[in-house]
C-alpha cells in the first residue's frame, strides 16, 4: 500500500511539472500574442525575437485596401518586418498586380495572398525560408515569383 501511494505521488509530481514546463515555453513571443498596431496603411505587431536578438515586426494586415504596385515596408518603427501573417484583416484583394517583398522578410504564412487574382508578379528575395500552405493560392502562372537576389 506504502509503494502505490508513493507511485501515486511520482506520477502526479510528473504531470504537475510537465504542465509547469509546457507553460514555459521559451522562444519568440508571436506576435498573435502581442497588441496590434497601424502604420501607414499597415496592422502589425512587434515582438522579440531570440533569433534577431531584438524586437521584430510581423505585419498582419491592412486596414485600408491596397490595389496596383503593393512594396512592403523593409522596417516598420525601426524594426525588421520578418513576417507576414494572415490576420483578421486580409491582403487577398483581386486588384493587386505586384508585390515587393522586404529582404528582411523570412516568413510567408498560410494563405497570405491568396485570392490576389490579379497577380503578374512577386519579387521575394533570399531570405524568405519558409511559404505557408495555400500562401498564394488562387495565383496562377509560373512566371509570376521572381528572386530579387
């Protein structure tokens, strides 16, 4: 009886601190957890990041609809922008013709642009190394990507 109580014990004292260290999770603090803000047409939000050593910016959106010749901003606030998120606001509008990606930019999530219809071209630099499932979806055409690099 003493043996199972004491199994008892170890097994809950095991759950009790990987629940401790599940909550502790270290790395970069996303920016879905941070507060947004807006900066020349743009919804961003900054965040640490222990890879750049320092804040960084992930732009989420935009608050007014872009059309035509779209360039984002290499730096936002002095910051990096290393990411582009598909936030609660979108950038899939069908009049969007080219987009100028920033070469500190290294992350495309999912489904960022998709729906951009009218898309003849993407100018992505090196630095980009990870597109997320469906990021361009509804974009067709091979030639449209090109390295700026």
């Amino acid at each position: 009886m003493e043996i199972r109580k004491r199994e008892m014990k170890f097994i809950t004292t095991l759950f009790v601190a990987m629940a401790f260290f599940m909550l502790c999770e270290t790395g970069d603090v996303k920016a879905k957890d941070a507060y947004h803000e807006r900066y020349d047409g743009w919804v961003y939000s900054e965040f640490y990041s222990e890879q750049h050593g320092g804040k960084v910016v992930q732009i989420t959106g935009s608050y007014e609809e872009k059309s035509g010749n779209i360039i984002i901003p290499e730096t936002i606030n002095g910051y990096p922008v290393t990411e582009m998120a598909n936030g609660s606001d979108s950038y899939s509008w069908g009049n969007i013709e080219t987009i100028t990606l920033p070469k500190s930019l290294i992350e495309i999530e999912s489904s960022v642009f998709s729906g951009c219809t009218d898309l003849r071209s993407v100018e992505m630099p090196n630095s980009v190394t990870k597109i997320g499932y469906g990021a361009f979806e509804g974009v067709y055409g091979s030639d449209k990507c090109r390295n700026t690099e």
